[in-house]
C-alpha cells in the first residue's frame, strides 16, 4: 500500500475582499509509511479535516505538496466523513455498490457486510438504522473501492461510549484483514491510542505538528484498558505540552 509524504509550507483561506485570510496549516511536514496507522489529535478548528481534505485532493488551495511513494497512478482513496453521507432513497447494498463503476463485486459486499454485521440489515434504507449502523455503513464503503489511502474523519463522534467501542473493535477488525495506510482523526485520546501505530499532535491554528509518538503497547494487548491508560499517563508525563491540547 502506498505510503505518504506531506509538505505543506501554507494554507490559507481568502477573505471576502478576495485577499488572504486566516492561515490554517503552516510548515507541516509528515511521512506515513504504507500501511501504518496514524492518527491525528489536535483541538477543534487547528484544521484537522481541512488536512484530510487536501489528502484527498477535495481542496487544492495550497503551497506545498502530498505525494504517494508510487509514481505511477494516483491512489486510491477511502474517505469516512463526520457525517455518513449515505443516500435516504437507496438501501445499505445500494450505498455500497455506489462506489463502483462497472458491475459490483458481490462476493466482495457480502464479505464486508457479514464482517461489519449488518448482512441482515443489507436491504434496508439508512433512516431505519441507528447512527452506529450508519457509521459502520460509511466504513465499508470505503474499504470496498480496496484503498491504498483510508482517511477517517472523526468516525465514531456523536456515538455513546457502548455504540463507539463496538464500531471500533469493527473498524480494527477489518483494518487488520485488509491493511491500508490510515489516517485517522480523533479528539479522544484513549481511543487513538488503541488503534493507532503512532500519535500525531498538532497544534491550534495555524496548525504544525508538535509532537510524534510511537504507539508501543502490542496489538493483542489493545483491548487492555489498563495497559491503555498507563500508556497514557506515560504519555502526558513525558510530553507535558499534550496536556494543553485536551
């Protein structure tokens, strides 16, 4: 899977008067290795999403560069948004096959539908599922186009604290069948450190990274919530200027 280098000098927002605005990314520098887990904590509006977006290619404002460790196509890219975004008027297999151009891979639905437990809800229209469903809906159709880049924009807010840990156990369970380069955002520290290979903290805006942390509990111990939270208190010992951004 592909890897990432990103390099951006600025991004800016023009105000009304057609001159530049507010400065959101300043001097952000970050290299993800194929297939490692990232994920990305800073507070809110430091430009988490806009950052995301410019992965994506949705936003092409700016002065620098994001490229992939291959030359030769462009990557594939898996996007979870805060919001579903999932079509009222088609149904959960529906939602799905949209992301494909010719005839939909059937074997490759059902498998993600049956590892995502929602095989028996496949015909059914998004306002009859609870938000987790929903959630879970946006992640397999962004697994099924196969990405060489998932980006998962804050997947699990808005969910109770039961719904949020059944929806990331799915999230990591399907990651650790069909690995991909992901970067993830969260404001939840526990949760990024029970997913993530490594911790990215950026700062407000204009957002820079301030500090890069291997995440080093081994995987089969992530369901540990006391090997997290130690790992967390270590965290915050050592890195004290994390504090300021929780």
């Amino acid at each position: 899977m592909s890897g990432l280098e990103i390099n951006i000098v600025n991004k800016s927002y023009h105000a009304g008067d057609g001159h530049l605005g507010q400065q959101t990314i300043a001097d952000f520098r970050l290299s993800v290795p194929g297939n490692q887990f990232v994920c990305l904590v800073g507070p809110s509006g430091c430009g988490k999403t806009t950052l995301l977006n410019m992965i994506a290619g949705l936003d092409k404002a700016f002065d620098g560069s994001i490229v992939t460790d291959d030359s030769h196509r462009p990557p594939k890219i898996g996007y979870v948004f805060q919001n579903p975004r999932l079509l009222p008027w088609r149904t959960v297999r529906q939602n799905i096959e949209l992301v494909f151009d010719g005839q939909p891979p059937t074997a490759l639905i059902d498998s993600l539908l049956t590892e995502m437990q929602l095989l028996d809800a496949q015909h059914q229209y998004p306002q009859r599922l609870s938000l987790g469903m929903q959630r879970r809906v946006a992640i397999i159709r962004a697994f099924a186009v196969n990405p060489d880049i998932l980006l998962l924009d804050e997947p699990f807010v808005s969910l109770d604290a039961a719904n949020a840990r059944q929806v990331r156990a799915s999230l990591y369970a399907l990651w650790q069948h069909r690995p991909h380069t992901v970067l993830f955002v969260s404001h939840d520290l526990r949760e990024a450190i029970a997913l993530a290979d490594r911790l990215i903290f950026l700062s407000a805006s204009p957002m820079r990274l301030l500090e890069d942390v291997d995440v080093d509990i081994p995987r089969q111990q992530r369901h540990d919530e006391a090997a997290i939270e130690a790992f967390r208190e270590r965290l915050l010992r050592e890195h004290p200027l994390i504090n300021r951004l929780l």
